[in-house]
C-alpha cells in the first residue's frame, strides 16, 4: 500500500483554488433568498463554517443489506469522512443505486446504465464538489466510473475490497469458482449433495466480494491500474484495517483534487486505458472488464476499441496465480505484493505518463514494490502463461467480434472443430441439458444464443454453460461453447462469448442449426460456421429464437432494449454516450 502523503489537517480549506469558485457558492453563497434557503435546510447542526467555501464532498455510498458484497461500506465511508473532515472539506453521504450480483433477477447487468445514468444525475443536481465513489460488488463500481465520466467532477474510487479466504475439509474455497466446481462434481456423481451444502457455510468468510479474480476483484485493480484509485489500495481485503487507512487517505485527497480541479477528464487518457488492458491481462482478469472498459471509454471520449484490448494484451504474460485461471485466492494475492508488484513486472508495457488520480504517474508508485510469494506472482521472466490477454475473434459467426480468455481455456480446445448444437434459450438449455437422449458429445460446439444485451435483456453471465451430465459422468470438465452472452469472471472454460451482432439483432449467431460445423482457431483469432457465404446468407433466423426474444411492454427494461448498443461498443444506451459535465442548465427554485 502507498505511504500516506500530506495533505491538509486544518479546518480550513487549501488555498491553491479560489474557494469563490467552488462549485457549491451556486447554492450557498449570497445573502438573497436561494442562498438562505439551500443553508437553511442543510444546518441541521451544521455549523456557519460548513458554508464558507469548504468543499463539499459527495460520498456516493452504494452500501446495501440486499448487496452483501458492499454491506460494509458504511464503515468505509465513516473513514472517508474522517478523512475529508481533517483536510477540511464537508462530507456529505449519498446513497445512490447499489447492484447485487449474486441477489437481483434476471441480472445486475441489466441495471449498471440506470445506475450510472441515476447516479450522474444526483451528482450534476446537488450542490456538491466532487465525489468519493463506494463501490465492490461486480456492476457498482463500473457504475459509479460511468457517471463520474459523464459529470466530470474531481472523483476517486475506494474499492470495498474482497473477502477472506474460507476453508472446508482443509481445502481453501474460491468464491464463485468452487459453486461451479463443486455442483458440477454433483451432477457428475463425484460430490455428495450432502457434502456440496455442508460447505456452503464456510464459502463466505467475511465481509467483502468474491475472493477469486472475478469481475469484483478485476474492476477493482483495473480500476488502480487506470489511475481512479490511490495506487496500493485495490486487493486490500475488507476486513484489513489498512483498507481504512486508505479510506482515510482518500477522503484527504478529495479536497486536493477539488481545489487542483483534478477531474477525471484531465487525467484519464488513452494511455490510462493501455495500462489497464495491460493490468487486466497480468492478473487474468474477467472478460466482463472489456465491456465496463469500452462503456468508460464512451463517456470520457476516449478512442478505444475491442481491438485495442487484442492488441495491447496479446503478448503481455499471465502472472497471477489465482482462481479460476490459477490457485490463489485474493488475500494471497494481496500478501505476496498485490497489483503494484505486479504491475512492476509490466512496467515497461505501461504508459509512463499516464497519471493517477494523487496527481503522479502510476509507474512512479511501482519503485520498490515486491514480489514476496513467486508463487503467488510470477516474475516477467518466468509467467505463468506467456500470452494471457483477452482474444478477440472474428468470422462468419461474429463479423462485429467476440471474446475468449485464454488463460481459463483448455489447451486442447485452443483449435477446435466440432457440431453444433443449439439452444434457443437459456430455459431450453436448462430444460434439455441434462436430456440422456439429447444428441452431444465431448467434441460438439454448445450454441446459446438469444442472451446479448437486447435478447435476454441485459446480457446475462450464462455463457459458461453447465456441461451435460452425462458427459459429466464419463470426466468430461471442459467443452467449446458459444454465446451472445457474458460469462462471470469466477467461472473457466473455453468459451466464446460476447459474440457481436447479438442474435436478437438479426447476427449470424441466430442462423446457426444443430449439427452445423463450427471451427474455434483462437490462436487464429476466428470463429466461423463452416458455411459458404451465400448459403449463411440466404438462411432466416430460427422462428423459436425469434419467439424466446424479449419484448419488453413499459419500464426501464422497456427503455433498455430500445436503446442499449451492442457489446463491442460497451452495451451502454445510445443517449448515455459521452458526458454533460457538472452545469445545472436552469435556476432552482
């Protein structure tokens, strides 16, 4: 963890900016009637000094008893507080839209736009600063990066931070990862139900989010690594008392940025994203961080593309050895030297200008970090996987692209040519999978469409398909699958995700039958149907496809498929790319 610098103890704010241009002498300066009534309903034990230009500091709290990932973020904040109070700024707690991953129906995906575009606009619409961004469960903090982006006020990160490692039968437990693991070991008649729901209790430790490098964990060190974060701090488990010191730390920055109007906008560049893309191969991150990425990068106006992620990730090494592409869990990773060890590995792929939100470029954090567990953190020399960023593909099946993380695919499957076979649905997968008459064996290519950001809607984590019982029971663990959909980051397998144009939007994916040949070259970069051209061409999608698609009548799901753009770009909604910044366009009244 980076050594707490110095910053302002008064109760007085710094002078290297006028405090007559805070944004907040909008609503509490002046004497007329507006300034008295903004003052008059925020006293409430305040005292007169709270309104003569001291920052005022918006925590953005998405703590939730329904989000059990982010249930500690109360006490987080209260470090934050802390923190803004001694560098003499006015917290000001806002609770704002909290995403639970592993609680809310049909997925958190379907939600992350309305929580940016929620969040944005409390933020624009209250009398505030800048910001402190609370975030850990999977959807929350790409939320929150969303609508700091589009507001652009000063605005950091604190990351919850992950969970403690649990134990069953003196096994460590990777949460997430192990669920998969174990109830496949069930259906594959290897694991008694008995013994799968006995460990259920000792897969949750502590507070904090999954343990494995899961998109939880991933968004939090890409965050870091971007710069939205004190460099030092991601990976810190929640129950580390370090990681209020850190709070703390970053409650005295957020007047710092607020009087140097270090907004995200002057320090998040192309060459931030590169370091990112560099980070999120080194660790094997989650495939989801692409699509939070690109989604970021629309708002900032940053150029960045799918492409981009091939690109700069392609040669750069797997170094961490976590679940589920490893062993380790994230308190081992945090131990043996966390992100900063890591990226010093790196440090000559990253953008040595790229800053971070203290104002330093990140590669000036990285002196002196350590690797203290090679076996936890590989050196560049020696890495785990020498290729280990995310493959984007291209074909006939994907002409816009789509994904497969090669760290978490089988070896054997990295070239592969097998059948199709196709499901309409995920509730046609669900009620045919287990069938002892269905049609499949080890080399067949599974097909689940009608689960892209449209179809489903919200692009669901169901593309790392259960494998069929059957299949189970004769040691078959990994088979090539093919989806419009997301897949979690605890999960693992050789899979083909995020395939773009979705199915519902007329793709490929949607004209695909059973028993078609499908050829997976990663190494290649494509992913085809075995088809001439005009016969795919000619072809109409499946009529149960074009029946399993959602159609929404009224709501924001209603407002979503009508709006949200396809994942090669980010799947955030049309009218929500690029900013508005902080203007209030008219007077309040």
């Amino acid at each position: 963890m980076s050594e707490p610098r110095s910053t302002p103890s008064s109760n007085s704010a710094p002078s290297s900016r006028s405090t007559s241009s805070l944004r907040s002498t909008q609503w509490y300066g002046g004497d007329d009637r507006n300034g008295y009534i903004h003052r008059a309903w925020m006293r409430r034990g305040v005292p007169d000094s709270a309104f003569r230009g001291r920052p005022q500091i918006a925590i953005a709290n998405t703590a939730s008893q329904l989000t059990p990932c982010n249930m500690h973020l109360g006490e987080v904040l209260s470090a934050v507080r802390d923190g803004v109070l001694e560098a003499g700024g006015v917290p000001l707690e806002l609770p704002v839209v909290s995403l639970g991953e592993t609680n809310v129906r049909p997925t958190a995906m379907l939600w992350r736009n309305m929580a940016a575009m929620a969040t944005e606009e409390m933020l624009r619409a209250n009398p505030i600063d800048g910001t402190v961004l609370l975030g850990g469960c999977d959807k929350t903090i790409p939320s929150l990066l969303m609508a700091a982006a589009s507001v652009d006020l000063p605005s950091q990160v604190v990351p919850g931070g992950p969970m403690l490692t649990g134990h069953f039968r003196g096994v460590a437990l990777g949460c997430g990862t192990d669920v998969w693991r174990l109830s496949e070991e069930v259906r594959g008649g290897t694991l008694s139900q008995e013994d799968f729901v006995r460990s259920e209790s000792a897969m949750i430790r502590s507070k904090g989010h999954c343990n494995t490098m899961g998109t939880a964990s991933t968004m939090a060190l890409v965050t870091e690594a971007l710069g939205m974060i004190i460099p030092g701090t991601a990976g810190t488990p929640a129950p580390d008392s370090r990681l209020l010191v850190a709070a703390h730390e970053a409650g005295r920055l957020a007047v710092e940025m607020i009087m140097t109007d270090r907004r995200p906008s002057t320090f998040l560049t192309k060459g931030s994203f590169r370091n990112a893309i560099v980070a999120l191969a080194a660790i094997g991150g989650s495939s989801n961080a692409v699509v939070h990425l690109l989604a970021l990068a629309g708002r900032l106006g940053v150029d960045l593309t799918i492409d981009d992620f091939d690109r700069i990730g392609h040669d750069v090494p797997l170094l961490v050895n976590l679940q589920p592409a490893g062993r380790h869990l994230m308190d081992d990773l945090h131990r043996a030297g966390g992100l900063l060890a890591v990226l010093n590995e790196v440090r000559d792929l990253l953008d040595p200008d790229a800053l971070t939100v203290d104002g330093r470029p990140l590669v000036d954090h990285l002196d002196g970090a350590t690797i203290w567990e090679p076996d936890v953190i590989s050196s560049y020399a020696t890495p785990l996987q020498e290729r280990a960023g995310i493959a984007v593909l291209r074909g006939n099946l994907a002409p816009d692209g789509a994904l497969v993380k090669p760290s978490a695919a089988s070896p054997h499957l990295l070239r592969h040519r097998g059948r199709a076979v196709v499901f309409e649905s995920i509730e046609d997968f669900h009620a045919r999978i287990d069938d002892p008459d269905l049609e499949i064996d080890a080399d067949s290519v599974m097909v689940l469409r009608g689960c892209g950001p449209k179809g489903y809607p919200g692009m669901p984590e169901v593309s790392n398909m259960p494998l069929p019982r059957k299949l189970l029971e004769q040691g078959v663990r990994d088979m090539v699958r093919v989806c419009d959909g997301r897949m979690s980051g605890t999960a693992y397998g050789t899979v083909v995700l995020h395939v773009s144009p979705e199915s519902a939007v007329g793709g490929p994916l949607a004209k695909v039958r059973t028993g078609d040949w499908i050829v997976l070259d990663i190494e290649g970069r494509r992913i085809d149907v075995d088809l001439a051209e005009e016969e795919l061409a000619a072809r109409q999608p499946s009529e149960a496809a074009a029946q399993a698609y959602a159609q929404p009548a009224r709501g924001w799901e209603r407002l979503y498929v009508d709006h949200v753009q396809q994942a090669h770009t980010g799947a955030d909604l049309d009218f929500l790319v690029g900013s508005s910044g902080s203007a209030v366009g008219r007077e309040s009244h």
